[in-house]
C-alpha cells in the first residue's frame, strides 16, 4: 500500500528535512516511528527539502508499506514522533502517485517582526528592528511574478541545475501590528529561494536596494554577486498543490 502523509512540525531543533549523517532530522525521526509501527525498515519520499530551522505547516511525504487503518496509523505516528512533529493526515494514494513530480505549485510564508525584538517570536519569525517601506517591498515583489530565470535568487550552481527558469505565481506582503508576512505560490524554488528572495526585498525596504534593482537581477542572471540570504527561522512550507 501507497500512503500520502501531510506533516507540520517545528524545525528549530532539527538540522532540515531530509535525512543526513547526524541523525537529526525530520525524515529520521519519521522513520524511526515507522520502523517500530511495521517492524521493519521504510524509507519515506518528500515532496520538499526544507533547511534546518525552517518550518512546515503542510509538508508532504508518501512511503510503502503493508495496509493498516489509516487514521490509526497516524495516530501510532503521533504517539512516537516527538512533539515537535506531528502527523496531520495519512491517506491511501494510486501506485503512480508521486509526491515530488505531481507537484503543481508550493506555497512559502517568510515572517519578519520589525521593530522591537519579540520573546514570543524567537525562532518563529525574523526579528529586523529597522522601519522599512513597504511598499517599495510590494512594488519589487511584483518583479518577482511570472516566468524568469532565478539564477541571481538561489544558490543552486547551472551544473546541478542547468535549467533555472521558475514561475512565480503570486508574490504578497502584509503588514499589520509591526509585522511583515511574504507570500509566494510557484510552480518550484530552487535552492534557498525564498529566503534570497524575502532577503533582497527587506534590502529594497530598508532602501539599500530599489525595485529596479530587483528587475536588473531578473533580466540578467548572475552568479558571481551577492546574494541576501536570510535566516531560515522565518521561512515556513505551508501548502503543496496536486
């Protein structure tokens, strides 16, 4: 049996997603839950490689295994993932569902709280205490939407991904109450996408960069310059659209 998973957790404490040498991350405490629930080793497939420190509300994974009930499965999943984890939905899918190729579109929040530093925010949002203008932030956003070539937006180098072309779908800021939260919707990101992106626009808000600005790293891709990556704590997966 196929099973599509939707997660949410909290990734302060996990070094990402996907698994790696240490054992700290998202995909190895899953894991470790399904190995004590089947009794045997099951390798899981996400949808998404999100960093360390980033967070997910709707997160996508699909593993096989013998056929259980599913919503006692996710509650067997729920009782040894840590708090941190949870396990939202687990359903039965076709053999030929694919939980990364059947993507149509994703959809990021980055969360920056200005001004005064929040306590209640630490590792939740990016605290930025300068004033910005936002809407010189809206104007370079609206560079952003539609089909381009991202390679001044990311850090994945032409040889892993020769074909650098994204289209953002929608690109949103609200502000209210001395907080900022960016929206974006596209079909894919590359590496470290968002955050430059989200990175770039608070340099247009503190005006350190124009909208044009924003519009000439579009229209001519560059490698070689610097790139505003910002801190992963306020980036956060919150939908997948099949």
């Amino acid at each position: 049996m196929k099973y599509k998973c939707t997660c949410s957790y909290v990734g302060t404490a996990y070094e990402g997603f996907q698994s790696q040498p240490g054992g700290n991350t998202i995909q190895d405490h899953i894991e470790a839950a399904l190995a004590v629930i089947f009794r045997s080793e099951i390798r899981i497939l996400s949808a998404s490689r999100t960093d360390q420190g980033v967070h997910a509300f709707a997160h996508v994974f699909q593993f096989i295994a013998e056929e259980r009930d599913p919503y006692k499965l996710k509650g067997s999943m729920n009782a040894l993932l840590p708090p941190d984890i949870r396990i939202r939905k687990v359903e039965p899918v076709a053999d030929d569902f694919h939980c990364r190729y059947m993507v149509k579109e994703k959809t990021y929040v980055y969360l920056m709280n200005l001004g005064e530093y929040d306590v209640f925010l630490k590792d939740r949002a990016y605290q930025h205490r300068y004033q910005v203008d936002v809407e010189k932030m809206r104007e370079a956003a609206s560079f952003l939407e539609g089909t381009h070539d991202f390679g001044s937006f990311n850090t994945s180098s032409y040889a892993e991904h020769p074909d650098q072309v994204r289209t953002i779908r929608k690109f949103t800021i609200e502000e209210k109450n001395g907080r900022i939260k960016m929206t974006v919707t596209g079909t894919g990101f590359l590496r470290h996408m968002v955050r430059i992106m989200a990175g770039t626009l608070l340099e247009v808000g503190r005006g350190r960069k124009t909208p044009e600005d924003v519009l000439y790293m579009l229209e001519h891709p560059d490698k070689t310059k610097r790139r505003y990556n910002i801190d992963a704590c306020g980036l956060y997966l919150v939908n997948i659209r099949y």
